[in-house]
C-alpha cells in the first residue's frame, strides 16, 4: 500500500536507514520499542502496531501503538497461542486477510475492530528474541511489500533489541556481583548464624524478586527451616524434610542446583500452607533451590519460590550458586566462633563450679585448722598443769630442799630436770608452730636497735656457751642499728639458731656470730664447726620436724620445730634466712632485718595499747 | 622494819633465816589457785623463804579472802573453773579496799595475748607455767619492796 507518490522501494529504504540510524544510537529497550512502533504508524499508516518479547517461554507486549496501556499489561500470549503464538513458534512471518476467518484469532481491543493482521517474528542469529505485530481495520491490508519492510525493520529491530537486552543483563549482572560482593563482606564479618541466615533470605528475595525464600538447614540427614522470608517460620518449626524428598531435598542430597519453570508439573514439589490454620495453599508456580556445600558437606540448601511460572532464569542460579559458596563458609566461621563461645561459657561455668567447691573446701579447712588450733592450744594449757608439778617439784628435790641426794640422785634429778625442759620447749614451738599454720601468729613491729639487743643477749649467749664449754665470739659495729623487730621475737630467732650451733658443736670449738650492714638489710650470720648437714637435708632443713639424720641428733634434744619457727619469724620481720654447709666442717646459718625505713612485705599488726602496757609491764 | 630480807636463803650458810633484822612481821602472800598439787608447790616455795601463805581454790574465795586477810600480794592462777583469774584480778582492782595489792599472775596460758589480758586485768606480772621458783621469789620480793 503506498500514501504517496514517492516510489515506494526509496521511501522504504529511507525508512529503513532512519530506524537503523535511531534504534543503534540507543541501548535502551523502551526507547527502541516506543521508536519502532512510532515510526512503523506514522510512516507505513497502519492501525495497530505493538512488540511482543519473549520473556521464557511466553510473549510480553511490552509497547504498542492503538492500544491503551491497561489492554497492553494483560497481553501474555504463550507460544502456539493465538496468530502471533503461533508465529513466535514456527518462527515464519503470517498475513491473515480476514482475521474473522481465523480461529486464531484473539482480538487486544475490541474498540478498533480490526479485520487483517501480519505478524513477523524478530529473529537473531536463529533464535527468536519477539514478534512484530501489526494490525488494521481493512480487510486485506497488507501485501508483499508490507511484509518486506516489516521483515526488514523486524530485522533490524533484532540487532537493536539483542544488544539493548545484552546490556540490560549486563547490568543485572553487574548489580548482582555488587550485591553478592556486598552481602559476602557482610556475613563472612558476621559471627552471628542468626543473622547471616537473615541477611541471606533478604538479598535472595530482594536480587530473585521472589514471593518465598528459605533457608534450609542440614542435620543427620533431614532438612531443618533456618531462615525464611515471605512466610511465616513458626508454622514450620517442626517441619523435617527428609533427604532426597521434594524438590529441596533432591538438591540437598544430589548437591546439583536446580531451577523449576513450573512445579504445579514436578510431583516432587511439596506446597506450604500460608498459615497454621489456613488450609491454602501457597499459589507457587516455579522454584528454585541451590546447595549449600562447604568442604565437600552438604549443609543445607537455599530455596526461592515464585507465583509466576518460570520466574527463574539460570542468570539467578548462578547468582544463588555464588551466594550459597558464601553463606557455607560464613555459617561454618559463625558456627565455630558460637562453638569456642559455648566452650569458654562451659570453660567459665566449671571454672566458677570448681571455685565455688575450693571456697567451700577451704572454708571447711579453716575450719578444721581452727579446730586444730584450738585444740593444740587447749593441750598445751592442759599439759603445763602437769608440767609445773613436776619441774617445780624436782627442781625443790635436786637443789636438797627437802633432803641431801647422793651424786647418783642428784644426775638422775638433773635429766629428768633437763627433759621435762625440753618438754615444755616442745609444748611451746608446737603452739608456735600451730599458730604459724593456722595464721594467727601476731608479731608487732616496732623500731629495735639491734646493738642494744646483742650486748644484752651476750650475757645469756656466753652462759649457753660456757655450759657446753664452747669458744663463743660476737663481732658487730658499736654503733646503734635500728631494724623493724619485736625484741621478743628477735630474742627468739638468735636463741634457736645458737643454741643450735652450740648443740651441734663438740666441746672447745667455737661459734661465731657475725653482724654487718648489708645495704638496706643487716645481715646476721651464725657459724659453727660442728658435723655440718648433707646437701640432700639442706633443702629440708626448715622443714617442720625435720631433723638432721645423723647419730647425733637424738643426744642433742632438739624439738624438730625450732628452725620451721625461726624461718617464719626471719620472714615475718621481712627478712630472708638461709643455710650453707660443708660436712665435717660445720655449718652457716645467714638471716637479714630490715633496716628501719625500709617497708616490710610482711608487718602484722596488734593494738598500739598492747604493745605500751608490756613496755610498761618490762 | 625489814621488807627487803625476810625468808631470803643465806647462800653462804645454806639455811634459811625468816628475816635477817629480825623481823617478826612476815609477810602475807594468798595464792589463789585451783590445782592442789601446783597451790602446795607454791606454799612450799613460799613458806621456805619465809612468807605466811593462805590458800583459796576458787576465785570467790580469793576475792573473799582478799577482803577480809588484806595480804601483801596475790599469786594467781589463771585458768580455774567458774571465775577465771582475769576476772578475779577484775574484781580485785574495782574494790577500794583490795585495789593496791600487787598480783602476780601464775598462768599456763602462754600466749603473748594472754599476757596482754592479763596485764590489761590489773595484774604486775605475768609469770608461765611451768615456772622457775627462783624468778617467782624475785619478783614477789621486787613487788613487796
């Protein structure tokens, strides 16, 4: 049909040499369409005239001219429907004459009454991207030359719509990287399963424009709801999908990702309810699931369905493919973060358990060590009862009080006077000894010059020298040298350590104590030339009844507590004690006080009104 | 009149003179102490160096005694059943007529705390058992002086 004079073969060629020039200066799709259609009505006359794409295995009109947009959103043409079906099918070009002879025939809008219609497909390299579809109120409209320039424009419309299209999931594609790229860096930084799974079903349905997404969790050998979005999980908490069961299962199990145009077809598919008591079920038309593997295990599945058929394209598997590689690795992390959390929760709760059972313990041996305490402290008032009969007694018969004693008598009175000494010695460290043990051994700290208490411990020290007929000699500097004490226990401390230097020392050998300024401490050292002690007793030696194992020891009367006693004092006084000693030769006892203005580790404290009534007492 | 001498022991004729001077006044010492055996010690002790001695067993019975014989010192045990030797020497310090007499105190509780207590009680001294009988007398003749 020509509207002009002009030779229709030039006018087709300009026609055609404008849209070509037009539609490949775009690669927007609607641009092209909207120019198509313009320009095919205002140059070739024709009534209708609309594009149909094909979107799946359906024809979506996506613009056309003649037709309102509401007539044009409804027009979704299957392939073998209707002329422009079957067009799209056979992929040949139609002309139908008399449309009202043509069963075919599906009238878009009943307003125009169209009586002929030409349909040419759009085709690129063989494959079918659309149809061209043209329509007018005429009976046999078109002809020949019709078809020529429509195949020439569908032609060129081909190219135009491909790369248009190509562009348009290029960007798609480079929106989904984005996203994948996003929602990747997002859970693989989260520690929380939870909130991956969450993240996860949001970018599904969001990126898949989908109705339903879940999360599928793998647990000896069923499926478990993780996640979902569209419905309601707490329907579904008992829900357990056996492997290879339904369509999800099947994937879990193979580990092969699957897309389903129309599962309405697939007897796999199992339909959810929307709601607990609603006995509907969901409208889903086509699904789509991915496994989630990690390390070669399978740990689930990711699932998203649609109402509209054949909804997902294999453009998305590979999208869900790539999200599901993430969320394995990122739900693995999470999970053995949440295991080493549980763990250190576990870890801290039998730490406070066995805490609580060694408080509980220990205040059950405070309580024993009490009772202890309480109990040595009770015997030892109870024997010095005894005690003080029979020291007082013999002590009358052996200075002839009460009658003159052979020389016989008068030795025998003098041991058993010697022993029950020695007894009350013991009963005195074993209180000590006690109280050192159970951490009620007080000792008060005051300022002592150490001078003033050497020259008058001389007096007793030569006494205990001279009665074991020992050379005793005590070099210290004149001047005065104040130390944290209590003259007491220092009195305590040079008694046991001389005498037993003089108690292992054979007669006419001597003793020397020797006392210097060492820095901030004095240091006190207590020398003999008795037996010495083994290196392998040096380490014991302060030890609680340890006594050096020699022939000597029992003949000596020592209480085994002596120098247990003397070492917590040296180191109540914050001061330090040691021992060396060579066998034969004889042994070295050093211990150090602080000087005064040197602050002990260890001070124990009793009231300042105790301490003035004994000096008041003294 | 002699204080100073009386029942001490003549070291060089080894008898014991009741007093040197010739002092007819001895002194009174009361020991209250609730063991026999260790209150006969101390009499003995006592009464070789020449003091009279007057026994309680309980410490009602030292008070008592205290009050009415007013001796010149008080030996004291510490640990006796009913009223312990704190609270005697307590209640000793708190009447007008027994507060000055000095009270040595004879005890088996030989912690340095017990010695603070019992010096807190009103006691002089504070001797531990078992004792040397030697120190006992020099420390009676010290508080008598």
């Amino acid at each position: 049909m020509n509207i002009s004079n002009e030779d229709p073969t030039d006018k087709n060629l300009k026609i055609l040499i404008k849209i070509a020039r037009c539609i490949n200066s775009t690669l927007d799709i609607d641009t092209i369409l909207k120019y198509l259609v313009d320009t095919v009505i205002k140059e070739l006359g024709y009534d209708v005239c609309s594009i149909l794409l094909k979107e799946g295995d359906i024809l979506v009109n996506k613009t056309g001219y003649g037709l309102t947009q509401q007539e044009l959103s409804k027009i979704r043409i299957k392939f073998g429907e209707g002329v422009t079906g079957m067009v799209a099918q056979m992929g040949k070009p139609e002309i139908i004459n008399d449309v009202s002879k043509d069963e075919r025939y599906v009238e878009f809008s009943n307003k125009l009454r169209c009586q002929s219609e030409m349909a040419v497909p759009i085709i690129v390299d063989q494959e079918l991207i659309g149809v061209f579809n043209i329509e007018d109120r005429r009976k046999n409209a078109f002809g020949i030359k019709d078809l020529e320039i429509i195949t020439a424009v569908a032609n060129e419309a081909a190219v135009a719509i491909r790369n248009a299209k190509t562009k348009e999931s290029l960007d798609i594609f480079n929106k989904r990287l984005l996203r994948l790229y996003e929602t990747g860096k997002h859970i693989t930084s989260s520690l929380n399963v939870k909130a991956i799974l969450q993240r996860i079903v949001d970018t599904v349905a969001d990126t898949l424009n989908c109705h339903m997404v879940s999360f599928m969790m793998l647990k000896h050998d069923h499926l478990y709801i993780g996640e979902t979005y569209g419905f309601d999980a707490k329907y579904y908490t008992d829900l357990k999908i056996p492997l290879g069961k339904g369509i999800t299962g099947t994937v879990a199990q193979t580990g092969i990702p699957e897309v389903v145009g129309d599962v309405t077809k697939d007897t796999r598919y199992i339909p959810y309810k929307r709601g607990k008591d609603s006995s509907a079920y969901t409208p889903i038309k086509s699904e789509i699931c991915v496994p989630i593997v990690y390390k070669g295990r399978t740990m689930g599945a990711i699932n998203a369905e649609s109402e509209h058929l054949n909804h997902f394209t294999h453009e998305d598997l590979k999208f869900l493919s790539a999200l599901g590689d993430q969320a394995g690795s990122a739900i693995e992390n999470a999970r053995y973060y949440e295991r080493i959390k549980n763990f250190n929760k576990e870890l801290k709760h039998k730490i406070d358990e066995a805490t609580i059972k060694l408080k509980n313990t220990n205040v059950e041996l405070e309580r024993l060590n009490r009772i202890k305490s309480d109990f040595v402290s009770t015997v030892s008032h109870e024997l010095r009862t005894p005690m003080t009969s029979i020291v007082g007694y013999i002590s009358i018969m052996a200075d002839e009080e009460v009658g003159k004693l052979t020389d016989q008598q008068k030795e025998f009175m003098h041991i058993v006077m010697d022993e029950s000494q020695r007894l009350t010695r013991l009963i005195s460290d074993l209180l000590d000894i006690s109280k050192i043990e159970s951490g009620k051994m007080k000792i008060d700290l005051e300022s002592v010059d150490l001078t003033e208490f050497v020259n008058k411990f001389k007096v007793k020290a030569i006494d205990m020298a001279e009665e074991s007929k020992i050379h005793l000699h005590i070099n210290h500097p004149s001047e005065p040298i104040m130390i944290h004490g209590n003259a007491d226990r220092i009195d305590q401390i040079f008694t046991n350590l001389l005498s037993n230097a003089v108690k292992f020392s054979e007669s006419y050998k001597n003793v020397i104590v020797d006392i210097q300024h060492k820095g901030d401490s004095v240091q006190v050292d207590v020398k003999d030339e008795g037996q010495g002690i083994p290196k392998d007793q040096l380490d014991m030696i302060f030890e609680r009844f340890h006594q050096v194992d020699s022939n000597m020891n029992r003949s000596v009367g020592g209480t085994g507590l002596g120098l247990a006693i003397t070492r917590h004092l040296v180191e109540a006084h914050g001061g330090k004690i040691s021992v060396s000693s060579e066998e034969g030769k004889g042994s070295t006892f050093s211990f150090t006080f602080l000087k005064n203005g040197i602050k002990p580790s260890v001070v124990a404290q009793e009231s300042k009104t105790q301490e003035n009534l004994l000096q008041k007492a003294v | 009149m002699c204080h100073k001498t009386c029942g001490v022991i003549d070291k060089q004729t080894d008898t014991r003179v009741l007093c040197s001077w010739g002092c007819e006044m001895k002194k009174k010492i009361l020991i209250v102490e609730d063991e026999p055996n260790i209150s006969k010690l101390v009499s003995y002790i006592l009464e070789t160096h020449g003091f009279e001695v007057l026994q309680a067993f309980i410490g009602v019975e030292g008070i008592e005694m205290a009050k009415r014989e007013k001796p010149d010192l008080i030996v004291l045990d510490v640990m006796m059943p009913k009223m312990d030797g704190f609270e005697v020497a307590q209640n000793l310090k708190n009447e007008q007529i027994t507060k000055d007499i000095p009270i040595i105190m004879l005890s088996s509780a030989a912690q340095f705390k017990d010695k603070v207590k019992g010096l807190e009680s009103g006691a002089m001294d504070y001797i531990t058992k078992p004792f040397d009988k030697d120190e006992l007398i020099e420390k009676i003749n010290e508080y008598l002086k």
